[in-house]
C-alpha cells in the first residue's frame, strides 16, 4: 500500500461476454505482480454462479475469481448488487452479500437509483484499502436505453468520476462498427469518459488490423490500449456466464469416466464442473431439455438450482426423470449437489414463497427419503470435512431450506462433528448441500476410482493459480498497462 489515494479504471464492453471479466482477472494479477496492491470491483452483476465471502455474504463467481487474481480476500463489497434469475421476468436481489427481496425486470429499474448510494459506499472502502482498484461493467455500454439510474456503466462511472476503457470482440465480427457506434449513440458526456479501448479475441496477424486499430482511434478519439490474441487457457478457469454452457467441450480420446448432467433452466454454481473438465480421463455430456441421458453414463450429477421447483418440473417435463431411473436399474450411481440433492427427495416446499409462488409443493423424484422445505435465511459458509468413506474436502454452503428424512440417518458426509447430507439405502443415490467438492482433489480422487477410474494426477487450484500467471504474462506482452495506469485516476 502507498498511503495515496487508490487509482480506479472501470472496463466496459460493447456487448456481454465480450471478455471483460477474464481481462480484469488478468489484469489484476497483473498489477498485483508489480506489486501493487489490486481489488477488484463490480457495482451490478447478473450471475446465479456465486462465491461465498470471508464477511459472511456473496458475490458473482468473476469477481471471486477476480479477487484471487489479485491475492485478496472475497469482500462483499466487490460485487455490492447481485441479481439472481429466477424466471424470465425476475430475479433476487443481493445487497452487499444479502437477500434483499425478489424485483421483477421494470420494478428494477425503479430501484437502482436507492442503490446507487450503497454502490458507491463500497466502492469507497475498496478504495481506501487498495493502490488499484479495476471495475468491470455489465452487459453492453450502448445499452442507451437504459441509462435512467444506471448503476452498472456509466451511470456508475460519473457518479464515482471513474475513467473507462472499452472492450470490443473481433471474434464476433463487426468490431470497429461496434466500438465507433458505442461512440456514436452515448451521451457525449458519457462519451467523454472513455479514455481508450482494447480489441479482444483476435486470432491469426496482428499487423492485419493495425489499419482497423487505426479507423476506430479516428473515429472515436479513444487511445488504442492493444490488440488482444484470443487466450485459449481461458476454458480452464472459472466461467461466471451460463453461455459458458452452451460451449461444445473439447474432445477427449482418452476419456474413461462418462458422466452426465442435466442442464435445467435456472442452473447455479455450475463452476462445479470446472475441476471434472479438466481431468483427462473424464468426459462431461451436458444435456438440455430435448435431449436423452446416454445410457452409458457412469454417474449423473444434478446441479444446483436458483428455482428447485421450476427446474425439478422442467426436468420431469423433458423425461429425465425416466433416464435416470434406468439409469439406477443398471447399478450406476447419482448424486445432487445442492439444489440437485432437494430433487432427488419426495417433495419440494416453499410455503413463504422464497423462490417461486408462496406455497407451491413438488413432489420430487423419490430417490431419496427425504423432504425440503425452502424457508429461513440463506445458508452461506465456508465448510471442511469428510465423506462418509473417509476422504476429506474443503467447500462452501450456499442455500435455502432444510432438508430432513429417513436417509438422513446415512449422511454424504460429517463437517465439524454434524452430519450432512443424505445417502439412500442401496448406496447408489447421494445427496450434498456442499458445493466445491471436486475441486479437491481427495475427495475428487475418490470419485473417479469409485467410477472405475484411477487416482486424479491433476492438482485443480494450482492449474488454475498457473493460468492465472499465463493470462498476467499475456495481457502484458500485447496491452499497455503503463498507459492503464496512466488513465486510471
């Protein structure tokens, strides 16, 4: 720490999932090895992949990722409004870590401008404990239309007189149209604060588009920051958006392990995956509604859920239901991890109306003796412990309800002398509110020689510590992070 005021320099996108978030990441790390100390910011993010904070709340995935770019502790402060679809229409809204209530999409608009206030209350203590701090904004800078009581880009931007730098796409196609006519539809003051831009994703010579580097400078009067090769070690790390799931998976020869997982509409904490990726041996088929469970599966994983009810319907509306149950009939196991282990019970409640319409019930699949009641607060918290095999984990809670029965008796696992989770009498169906599990490599070990295959030889956090350091060194070799530092106020 310098004593001085931290610097801040927001990053924002002509479009989502233009690399924003994986550019601040590797900034972060970055500067953090120049020795600066780096925390990064986000003031809204739209996620149902969240990580739980050191204070006792939550936060979008990115900047949890974010923050361990920058060797810093998750605050809660780094993502101060979180919205967490649960339908098409709505979403629950996280304030500073909290559940604050449910908006429904125009209701929200409304509402931002209360927010504003606790945003900036954030943002100002990252920035008296830090040298730098890197915000990132959401979705698309051009979105004019909702510029009223913007929190997220330039409305936060002027409130909290941050310079910007804007992010474009190649890969997409369109670039240049797409930076120059950020600039052409922003009010000229919004415009004023973008100080250059980055050209993500670009793939093949450089020296073809130092002309397009050149027209979009003329036309938008923005410093060119750099070209930036498309970084193909960014699948290994950590993905926030559940676009990330419609990406085909690269082939896998050798793969011995099949599991299968259903991809229900309100899918959460999906980075739960992450770790199976990366190992070698095993290969993930993700399933969408319209789809069959492949009949060699060795395991099948539910996921988590933002809306357990809505997906336990969709899943027995897209005949999942009768999949796994063959499933089961040819001896292979399954597990649900968090909203997946409440499906797997004999009924969902939720008579306070948490996730869905007050009193709805739904009998689930019954593979589990078991029921859930979705009431109380959120369960968020950092757990160690062990399966009932004995094999240890490190992992998080995040849930709501209380999940009791019969099966119980036979808990998935002990965490600080307590039993949870649940196992059912043949040993074949698992239930767990922990999610992180296979990103220990014990208890993901155990897995794979449980499904017939051998010890992992992957050690998942330092993969992920090591691109980390690769994307730092990339982003350096082709972006001007002097001049960064240089905009940045």
């Amino acid at each position: 720490m310098t004593g001085k005021p931290a610097k801040a320099l927001m990053f924002q996108g002509t479009g989502s999932d233009v690399g924003k978030s994986l550019i601040v990441a590797g900034l972060a790390r970055a500067f953090t090895l120049r020795g600066l100390t780096v925390l990064p910011f986000k003031p809204q993010n739209m996620s149902n992949n969240a990580a739980v904070t050191a204070d006792g709340g939550e936060i979008g995935r990115a900047q949890a990722l974010q923050a361990r770019a920058a060797r810093a502790d998750l605050s809660v402060h780094m993502n101060p409004v979180l919205l967490k679809p649960q339908s098409e229409v709505g979403a629950q809204l996280v304030v500073q870590g909290k559940v604050e209530g449910n908006a429904r999409a125009a209701e929200y608009q409304e509402i931002k401008a209360r927010l504003m206030p606790r945003v900036l209350e954030s943002f100002e203590r990252l920035k008296s404990a830090a040298d730098l701090v890197l915000v990132e904004g959401a979705g698309s800078a051009s979105e004019v239309n909702l510029r009223r009581n913007d929190i997220a880009n330039m409305g936060f931007a002027r409130a909290a007189g941050v310079p910007v730098v804007l992010i474009g796409d190649i890969d997409r196609g369109g670039v240049i149209a797409s930076l120059a006519g950020t600039k052409t539809v922003l009010d000229p003051e919004d415009a004023a604060m973008i100080r250059g831009f980055i050209v993500n994703r670009f793939r093949g010579d450089p020296s073809l588009f130092d002309e397009g580097m050149r027209m979009v400078e003329g036309f938008t009067g923005w410093s060119p920051i750099g070209l930036l090769p498309h970084f193909a070690e960014a699948v290994r790390l950590p993905a926030e958006d559940a676009l990330a799931l419609n990406s085909a998976a690269p082939a896998k020869p050798g793969a011995k392990i099949r599991i299968a997982v259903p991809i229900l509409p309100h899918v959460s904490n999906f980075d739960d995956l992450d770790p199976l990726d990366a190992e070698p041996s095993v290969e993930l088929i993700r399933v969408r509604p319209g789809g069959v469970l492949p009949a060699d599966a060795d395991l099948i994983l539910l996921l988590g859920s933002k809306a357990t009810i809505a997906d336990l319907r969709a899943l027995k509306g897209a005949g999942f239901n009768i999949d796994i149950a063959a499933h089961l009939r040819r001896g292979k196991p399954v597990l649900g991890l968090c909203g997946g282990y409440q499906m797997l019970g004999k009924s969902v409640s939720d008579p306070d109306g948490i996730e869905g319409p007050v009193g709805a019930v739904e009998t689930g699949l019954g593979l589990l003796d078991v029921e859930t009641r979705l009431t109380g607060d959120k369960h968020l918290v950092a757990v160690t412990g062990e399966t009932v095999d004995g094999n240890s984990f490190a992992g998080y809670e995040m849930h709501v309800g209380e999940t009791s029965g019969p099966d119980c008796c036979r808990s998935f696992a002990v965490i600080a002398g307590r039993a949870e989770g649940a196992v059912s009498v043949s040993g074949l169906v698992s239930g767990t509110y922990v999610h992180g599990l296979f990103a220990d490599d014990r208890q993901r070990s155990a897995w794979l020689t449980r499904l017939g295959g051998e010890v992992s030889r992957l050690n998942y956090e330092q993969g992920v510590e090591e691109v980390l350091d690769r994307l730092a060194a990339h982003l350096e070799r082709h972006l001007d992070l002097d001049r960064l530092l240089t905009i940045a106020r």
